[in-house]
C-alpha cells in the first residue's frame, strides 16, 4: 500500500469518527466515555495522517 493510499484510508477514517463523535455528542443522554474514546482515536488518526504527509512530501 503506498503513503499516498495510506493517507487517503486514514483520513476516511477521521471522516467516519467524527461523524460517530458528532452523532453521540447530540444524543439527549451522550456516552461521556464514547466521546472520549473517539476524541483519542480521531487524534491518533490525525497525528498519523500529519506524520505520513511529512514522509510523502
């Protein structure tokens, strides 16, 4: 898989959990635990994105 492809799987990713984030966060009685736990992984995601487009360019 190139960096490129990598990049591109990571940041549909970040996409999905923010949509999943979004959709607690709006829930009348939202899962505190579930929204942090997609905050971590969508930080990750995006720390990962940053440091594979440092590699590409």
């Amino acid at each position: 898989m190139s960096l490129a492809t990598r990049i591109d799987t990571l940041k549909s990713r970040h996409g999905t959990i923010d949509a999943e984030l979004q959709r607690e966060e709006a829930r009348p009685a939202p899962n505190l635990a579930e929204i942090s736990r997609l905050k971590r992984e969508k930080l990750r995601l995006k720390d990962e994105i940053n440091r594979l487009a440092v590699e590409v360019a």
